[in-house]
C-alpha cells in the first residue's frame, strides 16, 4: 500500500529515535540532544525540489530563530562544501533515501520535522517553499514559542 504525503515522517505527538548519527565533520549528532525547537530537514542531493529549497534552510532557520539538522544524500564532501558556501553551523549528516523511511518514516522529498526540546514531534511536511515551512509552522507556533 502507498504511503500519502500526509501518512510520511514520524506522527506528530511521538519522539524521534533516540539515536547517534555522525555529521560531515565527523562529528557525533545526538537526536535526543535537543535544547529548543528543532527543524529537522530531509533533502536528496539527486531531487530537483530539494536543490532548488536548500538556499531556503538558512533563511527559515534564522527568520523562525530555528536549531536545525539536515539528513542527506549526499556524501560528506557535498556537505562540506554546502556547509561552507551557505555558512551553516548545524549538522548536515548523510543518510540514504531508505535509511530515512526505515528511520523516520519520511517517503517524500524535500520534507521537514518540526521536533520540540525533547524530540518529539510537532508538524511535519513537504517543503518546496519557505512558504510551505510556513504553513507547517503557523499550525505550532503558539508551542513553538513556548520552547
């Protein structure tokens, strides 16, 4: 049976995995290590919609005063170089297109979870836009910012 964009990601309400993933730098990325309201974006380096939304992750990450985690695709070289051009200061950690649904139950692509301090699950959805991040997050924000 196929999974509808609605039915994808974690179900808002429950936590992500509790789980160690390592970041381009070689650095260790905890899951559960969140201090404040987190987007957790999934990106392929191979989608046309996701290339085209990556410039929009440091825009929404500043604009909604966001902590962020990026899984990936791409290898540790494309991040490096993704990290350093966008200057961004979070995790972009490689993960293959199954590990993601195996993981995160997250089927489509460009998608975000919107986690809180304690790694649970407040939204979710497909991102094309920095427009459609803000549908996502205007749902929460009365929790977000209570984070």
């Amino acid at each position: 049976m196929a999974t509808s964009m609605q039915d994808t990601g974690i179900p808002v309400g429950q936590a992500v995995p509790q789980a160690t993933f390592t970041n381009w730098d070689g650095k260790s990325v905890e899951l559960n290590g969140f201090t404040r309201t987190t987007a957790i974006f999934f990106i392929s380096v191979y989608c046309s919609h996701c290339i085209d939304f990556i410039p929009s992750i440091s825009d929404i990450v500043s604009e909604y005063d966001l902590d962020a985690a990026i899984f990936s695709t791409g290898d540790n070289e494309d991040h490096e170089e993704m990290a350093e051009f966008l200057e961004w200061h979070f995790p972009v950690i490689s993960l293959e297109s199954e590990l993601m649904e195996e993981t995160f139950n997250v089927t489509y692509l460009p998608y975000v979870l919107i986690v809180d301090a304690s790694g649970t699950v407040l939204n979710k959805g497909v991102v094309y836009t920095k427009d459609d991040f803000q549908f996502i997050m205007q749902a929460i924000m009365p929790l977000a910012e209570g984070m």
